[in-house]
C-alpha cells in the first residue's frame, strides 16, 4: 500500500537543536510572550499513558495524523499546521476544503521537525506516533500528546482530543449526535441493517480488504453488519492484499470499494472493475450493490467527520 513520502527526513544537526531551543524560549526566537499563562494549564494522560500539562485554551495546535486533524476541526480548531494524508499531497479529500490554506508539516511517515518548529505550535496532537527518538524531540517544542491508541478508536480519540483542547464538551456533544445519527440509519436500513458488507480499496496493485481493527470496522460495527470472510478477524496492517483468486473474500450482499485517486471517477472505476471477470462473478457487482467511495475517509486512518459522512454514504447507497 503506497503513502505519501515524508517532506523531509528527520533532523537531528544542530540547526534542528537550535530551532527546537527557540521553541523553548520563544521571546528570544519573536514569538509572542506566553509566559503571563504559563500556570493556566491542565494535565492530561495520554493514549501511551503519559501525563502531560497542555495550555487551558491552546491557539496553535500542530496535527500530525488524519484523525487528529479530523477531530481539531470538529472540535472547532483550525490547526497550524498538518501532515499529508495517506496517498495524498496535504489533507485528506474529504477535508481539503476545511483545511485550505493550512502548511503541511509532515506526511504519514513522520513529521518534518523543523516544519513542526516553524509552526510555533503551543500543543502537538501526535496521533498514533510510537517512535520515542521523534517524541523526544517534539516534547522540546511544545506538550505533545499521543491521542490514538492501540486499538485506533475514532471515538477515543476523539474524546482525549477534546480534553487536550479544552473541549470536552464539544467532543462529547458530537459522539451523542453521531449514535443518534448511527440508530436512525440503522432503524431506516429495516432488514438491510443485517446484510453483509465488504470494504476494499483498489489501486494500481490491486485489491486490498479492510479487515477489523481499523476505522471503518468499528462504523460498520455500530451498524450491526456482517462482515464477510478475513473482514470478520483482526488484520496485522492497516490492510489485507488480496490476489484476484480470492476475490471471493470480498463477496457479500454489499460492497464499498474505495481509491485515494482523486482523478478516478466513480462510473470509470466501476468500469475497469466490471471488466475483470473475478469482480463480475461477485454477488454485489452482479446486484449493482458496488459502490465506490472515497478513500480518503473509508479506508484510511478516520476521524469524526469521516465516520458521519461514511453514515450518509450507506444512507445514499442502501436505503431505498
């Protein structure tokens, strides 16, 4: 599965030293004086276990992942700064608009420190980044909190996020309209709610199938669907290449087949899969229950909004 290539590799000379000093001491670097708010923070535990004290009410918050871009915007935060989504050159699609005109810090590979410095971030939303060398280094250049765990909830995410923010109540607002918004469509889906639904994302190198364990597994979940085949088991990766020999692990009543091209259409991909005579022979294809969708929000890292737009999307797709 391809990512985008990170900016630039990480620094570790002393020019990345000196930046991260200034951070430290930001009037001697022109920034404004933060020092008058230094004792109005509150401490929070991240996803590693980790207490860290962030600003009451940051005003410059670095986004290093998807979903920690995701859940700043709808928290109401615009970030500094953000790194690239998977397969993409800035935000993911489903985000572009929101996030015009925010800098590019990093990709899915990693950050780019001295982009993350020059944003003078007072908070950094480090998503799910477990290399302790780069923690280390953005430690020195504002409170980072690591805020997607090991089992890579959304929700969960979402909620330290907000507490990160100093937005709880917003996050917690917004898990009450999503699960009411979540029951509504399961109630309007009557028999549909317990058909069985398949996600892949197709590219250049194929098919490659979302398995549980990754953000729209726990979409899917809350809409009480079956998931058909290895989409039923925890997957080792983010996703699961299938050859065309056993495309029958995507067969099911329904499916949702995403790309990160931006330039692909949804009646062109439909026509290059219909080609294929393994796709033709799969039951959703032959009931025109085969929808494309985007990748960006279906089959990458999620978010809040991601999971609210993948609920209308089923809508659309399968309530008549």
């Amino acid at each position: 599965m391809a990512s985008t290539p990170a900016l630039r590799p990480f620094r570790t000379t002393a020019a990345v030293a000196t930046l991260a000093a200034c951070a430290l001491t930001l009037t001697a670097c022109g920034s404004s004086d933060t020092a008058s708010g230094a004792k109005d923070t509150s401490k929070v535990t991240d996803a590693t276990g980790t207490a860290v004290d962030v600003p009451a009410k940051p005003q410059r918050v670095v986004a290093l992942s998807e979903m920690d871009l995701d859940s700043a915007l709808t928290l109401g935060v615009e970030p500094v700064g953000l790194t690239a989504g998977r397969g993409q050159k800035g935000a993911p699609a489903y985000l572009a608009d929101k996030a015009k005109g925010i800098p590019v810090v990093g990709a899915v590979t990693g950050p780019d420190i001295e982009k993350v410095v020059q944003a003078k971030p007072d908070v950094i939303l480090a998503g799910q980044l477990a290399d302790k060398q780069v923690l280390k280094q953005l430690r020195t250049i504002a409170p980072t909190v690591v805020t997607i765990g090991a089992d890579k909830s959304w929700r969960k995410s979402l909620e330290l996020t907000g507490k990160a923010l100093g937005r709880t109540n917003q996050a917690e607002k917004f898990l009450d309209d999503y699960d009411g918004r979540a029951a509504a469509l399961k109630k309007d889906l009557g028999k549909r709610a317990g058909a069985s639904v398949s996600v892949a994302r197709y590219s250049a190198k194929g098919t490659a199938v979302m398995q549980q364990g990754v953000f729209i597994g726990d979409v899917l979940n809350d809409l009480g669907f079956k998931r058909p085949g290895i989409q039923a088991q925890p997957g080792k990766g983010h996703s699961t290449p299938l050859s065309e020999e056993n495309l029958k692990e995507i067969d099911a009543d329904w499916l949702f087949i995403g790309t990160l091209d931006p330039g692909s259409s949804e009646s062109s991909l439909l026509k290059e899969l219909t080609g294929k005579p393994a796709y033709r022979q799969l039951n959703a294809v032959r009931d025109h229950h085969a929808t494309v969708i985007d990748g960006s929000k279906w089959t990458s890292l999620g978010g809040p909004q991601a999971a609210v737009s993948v609920l209308d999307d089923i809508r659309k797709a399968m309530v008549k």
